[in-house]
C-alpha cells in the first residue's frame, strides 16, 4: 500500500511538472521566437536569458526580445490597480516602462480584502 501510496505521489509530482514547464518554439523559425517573446510578457512573465531558452543563434536571441518588447508594453497598458486586486503577481516588468504602474499594482494589492474597484 505504501509503494502505490509513494507511485501516485511522484506521478502526481511528474504530472504537474509537465503542466508548467514551458514549451518552447521548436521549429526554429524568427516568427515562432518572436511570437513566444510576445506571449511571455503578455502572461507578465520576466525576460528569460539566452541560456536558459538554449539560444544560441543571435537572431533568434532578436526575435524572442523584439516580441518581448512587444508584449511587455501590452501588458504595462492594463490597469495595475486592477491587477493587483485581483491577486494576480507582478514580477516587475514594467518598472522600467512607467515607475506608477507597481505603485498603483500595490495599492491594489493592499485594497484586495476591500473588494473595491
């Protein structure tokens, strides 16, 4: 009982794991990269590192910052006060674009158990 016990805890573990890595473009092309830039800092996320995305080719470094330029200033677009009483995180991305945008996310945040928008 132990042994099923200990099984469906590491493939609950590999399940979830697999939920949240990321995907990464494999096809190689400047459009895909650029396109998964975009969708990174739409979702909020931070600049990953070439290293970390095993890029190697410099142009496709370009493409997956162009389109992360892209997304970032979509994202710095919504309303932060709104965000941040909704709970969602903020990883800072927009504190280079517009210095209010994590002072409002914060008063949002500190208004979160008021409900208010």
């Amino acid at each position: 009982m132990r042994n099923l016990t200990r099984i469906a805890g590491i493939l609950i573990f590999l399940l979830i794991a697999g939920c949240t890595s990321t995907n990464f473009p494999t096809d190689g092309s400047v459009d895909s990269w650029n396109q998964f830039g975009f969708e990174e800092a739409k979702k909020g996320y931070s600049k990953k590192d070439p290293d970390y995305l095993q890029l190697s080719e410099q142009t496709l470094v370009d493409a997956y910052s162009k389109g992360y330029e892209k997304g970032r200033i979509e994202y710095c677009e919504q309303d932060a006060y709104k965000l941040g009483i909704m709970g969602k995180p903020y990883t800072g991305i927009c504190d280079e674009l517009d210095w209010r945008f994590r002072m409002r996310y914060n008063d949002g945040r500190s208004n979160q158990s008021l409900g208010r928008l």
